[in-house]
C-alpha cells in the first residue's frame, strides 16, 4: 500500500523543517512526499533543499512545486493530483509526527471498509475548571458541539481535538491538521474551492462527504502533535467573519429547504453569540484552558 503525504505549506519555514524531521524519523515513511509551497519567500523551498540533499528520507520520494495562489483547499487539490499514493495523507505544516505514526496509520488501513482515519493530537493543557465545564454545557445544549466528532442536527459539530483518545472511535468527521483518506474517495469528493484563503471547516466539509460512503475512524496509538504556529494566523474580528460565512454556508449545503434544521441552525446560531459573549465578559479566550 503506497502511501502520499500532502503538505500546503505558506511561510513556516522552521514549521516545515520539524515536520520534515518527523517524516524522516518515522518506522515506516511515506512513499512520497507532496509539498505545495505557497509562501512568499524562497525560504521554504531552500528547507526542502536541505531535506533532499542530507538525504534524510531515503525511502521517500519529494515533490516539491510552488504556486501563487493562497488557498489551503486548492493546495491540496493539487497535492492530490501531484501524488501517487494509494492512501493520501494531509499535514499541516506545523504537526509533528511521532515515529510509528505512519506505521499505525497504514496498520489500521489494512481493513478495506476503513475510508479515512486520523491518530491522536497530544493535548499538553487539556481545557478543565469551571468555566470550561459551563462552556461544554453550553455548547452541547446549544447543539454547537456533541463532542463526539460528529455534525450535530442544525450542522455545527468538530472533530475531536480537545482531548486525546483512550481507544479506537469512529467519527464523521476529522481534523485537517492530519488526515488521510484512501485516494479512490478523494477522487470523488476534491477539497470544495468554496473555501477561500486560510480555510476554515473545510476539513468538517470533505470528511462529512466521505464519511457518508465510507467509515472514518481516529486511533489511539498513532500519536502527533499540533504545534499551532501563529504564523498565518486571522485575528479575532476576521476570524469570527469567516466563522459565520462559512457556517452559513454548510448550513445551506446540507440542510437545503429543510424549515426545522434551518431554525436549530439558527438556535446554535444564537447560543455561539451568547458563549462568545460571556467569553468576553469574562475575560477568556475559547480554546484556552479553563476558558468560557
């Protein structure tokens, strides 16, 4: 089974660099390495130089070719298209692999009903107290989150990136810092242009579609971490814009003229202005530990 890694990448140069050196180390690398440079120096290109010539991954193939276009989804379009493999991985560039996750990866893919799959981000702070536990209920009631990593009813939902995993789940959906899917299903269902720049939910929108044909599991025993580099990075006004647009978006996409589901998108709608509300009034941030 060949294995392609995808990696849209734009101005992390270091980011790339530790992410190449996970690459190398692993038990079992990947057969290629597909990176879609959109940055706007010859810095990353001059990492993957060095990655080529020190020969750090022997076993696997570089490909490597730059474009203008700032777009995260079209990157990876075009890494689909660029690759060989018979199951293609996608990296952020700022993940950081641990040695055997690949080894796992292609372990749990040896059973032909599994479509797609993603291993367990280490969570250093896992989010705790008070007000994280009245944010998690408040998401779960607003039908925000159903913390499973599944979309919820009015077509909000995550996947699972707040906490590590004990055992093997089957999700609907997984998250693009790393993700692979066998090539047959991307082939149908390209990453949606809609999606513009930076990307958000992008990933919920391509491992939904799939999930809908084929079964989408996360593992405990393959193992990464995600850096979260604020290069690249919205601030919150943009951020929260895109949020909107994009959720609107979905909701169009998959609830269609359905009146109930439009009037519980509306009601998580609702009770996300209301989270991000008492978040500001009390001081924190959503994400953070301990956070509204």
């Amino acid at each position: 089974m060949r294995l392609s890694l995808v990696i849209p990448t734009m101005n992390r140069s270091e980011d790339l660099s530790c992410l190449l050196r996970s690459v190398a180390a692993q038990t079992r690398p990947p057969d290629e390495v597909v990176i879609v440079d959109q940055s706007d120096n010859v810095k990353t290109k001059a990492v993957v130089d060095d990655f080529i010539k020190l020969g750090k991954a022997e076993a696997t193939k570089v490909v490597y070719f730059f474009t203008e276009e700032k777009s995260l989804v079209s990157a990876r379009n075009r890494g689909v298209e660029k690759s060989t493999g018979d199951v293609i991985s996608f990296s952020d560039d700022d993940v950081i692999f641990y040695s055997d996750y690949f080894e796992r990866i292609l372990f749990y893919l040896q059973d032909k009903t599994i479509g797609g799959i993603s291993g367990n981000v280490v969570v250093k702070e896992r989010a705790s107290g008070f007000k994280w536990q009245v944010r998690k209920m408040l998401m779960t009631f607003f039908l925000v989150s159903n913390y499973r990593g599944g979309l919820t009813f009015s077509t909000f939902g995550y996947p699972i990136h707040e906490r590590e995993i004990c055992e093997t789940t089957a999700v609907q959906l997984l998250p693009g810092c790393s993700m692979c899917f066998r090539r047959e299903l991307l082939l149908k269902n390209t990453s949606d242009t809609w999606f513009k720049g930076y990307g958000y939910r992008e990933d919920v929108d391509l491992s939904y579609r799939i999930s809908r044909q084929a079964k989408l599991i996360m593992v405990a025993d393959a193992r990464y971490i995600h850096n979260q580099s604020p290069v690249n990075r919205l601030n919150r006004f943009r951020l929260k814009k895109m949020e909107f647009d994009v959720y609107q978006y979905l909701a169009k996409k998959y609830i269609g003229e359905n009146l109930f589901r439009w009037i519980l998108f509306y009601y998580s709608l609702t009770g996300l202005f209301i989270i991000d509300l008492l978040e500001n009034l009390s001081g924190t941030v959503t994400g953070r530990k301990g956070g509204l």
